[in-house]
C-alpha cells in the first residue's frame, strides 16, 4: 500500500522522536500545520517540503512518492530530547543505588544538574567548533 505524503511525515517525525510541535519548530510553522499535513487535510509548500527532506535526511521523491526509499534517511534525535527522557526516567526509577545506598531525590538533582553543565559546555564547544553563533 502507497503512502501518502502526511502518513510519511507523521511515520519519519516519529522515526526520529519528534512531537509535532517540534518539528513545526525545526520547519518554522505551527504545530497545527503539522498536524493538517499528518492528517492530509493541507499540503506543504515548496520551501517547507525541501526543510521537511532537510530535516529528515531523505528526498523529495520519497516524500512525493515517486520512490519506495527514504533515501539518505537518518534516524537524527537532538542530544537535548535523550536529556530529557533520562532525567524523567532518573526521576522516576525505583531501587536506584549509590555504592548499596538509595538514592533519595536530593542526589537525583545532584546528577541532573551535574549533566545540565556538562550538556551545557559541551553545547558551547559544539558551537564554537562548528563557527555557530
């Protein structure tokens, strides 16, 4: 079965962990227009399909459907949404243990925010590396 071009969408945003509002951040459109996209009931315009082929990594004939394959399709996830997901699973794992000693909600702070700054420099570096500003 052929896919339409917002069932594409809707299945690559998931590939890569994306919610709808991020993508429509990513693309510099609302949330909404993602989601009429998803659903079929809007199309995207020339500028935002050649960011939506950017974003996922694949062609325009993909997403038309003139190609089967996600060509150059790259399961991409920001560094910030694996943060995220492990401070919520640091903050709500059971039997968590230091060395035998329970970790009480002090010390889970103590490692997030420890990873905050880590991210935090390695954030800047990344930047500075790569001539961002």
């Amino acid at each position: 079965m052929k896919q339409n071009l917002g069932n594409k969408i809707k299945e690559l945003r998931k590939q890569c962990h994306f919610t709808q509002s991020h993508l429509a951040k990513l693309l510099g459109i609302s949330a909404s227009a993602v989601g009429m996209y998803e659903q079929g009931r809007r199309e995207p315009d020339n500028e935002t399909l050649l960011k939506l082929c950017e974003v996922f990594g694949t062609s325009s004939d993909y997403l038309l459907g003139k190609s089967d394959t996600p060509q150059n399709f790259k399961e991409s996830i920001e560094v910030l949404e694996v943060f995220d997901e492990f401070t919520q699973k640091l903050m709500s794992q059971q039997g968590l243990m230091f060395d035998g000693t329970p970790l009480n909600d002090r010390d889970r702070m103590k490692i997030i925010d420890a990873l905050k700054v880590v991210a935090a420099l390695a954030r800047q570096e990344h930047k500075n590396s790569t001539g961002e500003a």
